[in-house]
C-alpha cells in the first residue's frame, strides 16, 4: 500500500512539474510576443531618429505609402503597442 501511494505522489509530482513548465513557457512566448518585441521595435526607431531624422522621416513615408498600397483584412493583436510605434 505504501508503495502504491508513493508512486501516485510521484506520478502526481511529474505531471505538475510538466505542466508549470510547460505553462511557463507559453506565458514567455506571450509576454516576448506581445511586450518586449514592440517595445524593441520602438527602440529602434528612436534610435534611427537620433542618428538620422531626415532619413528617418523618409523610411516611414515609405513604409505608409506601401502600406497604404496593400490592402488587409488581418487585424493586428496588439493594438496599443502598433500606435504608440506609429506614433514614434
């Protein structure tokens, strides 16, 4: 009986490591998808404005003017990171 309730507590001690592990990398994915890429993404542009804004200001004149020439139905996830990087 002993051994029984030891590998139950074993068995059950195996599974909750698989699925917090598992867990914690799906929440990694998200927050890298949704936080720190957009956040890079708006570093970087910063960055091309201080070197060069002149320059800077021509890349998002073309970036809209070949954007405006596509047309999408995919509505982007992260809404408020894609205005706060269009607003830089």
């Amino acid at each position: 009986m002993r051994d029984l309730d030891a590998q139950f507590s074993l068995s059950r001690t195996f599974l909750v490591t698989i699925l917090l592990v598992a867990s914690s990398l799906y929440f990694n994915k998200d927050a890298n998808e949704l936080i720190l890429q957009p956040i890079e993404q708006m570093i970087d542009k910063i960055r091309k404005i201080t070197r060069n804004p002149i320059k800077a200001i021509q890349e998002v004149e073309n970036e809209v003017f070949l954007k405006d020439e596509e047309v999408t139905d995919v509505k982007d996830k992260n809404l408020e990171t894609k205005f706060l990087e269009d607003s830089i």
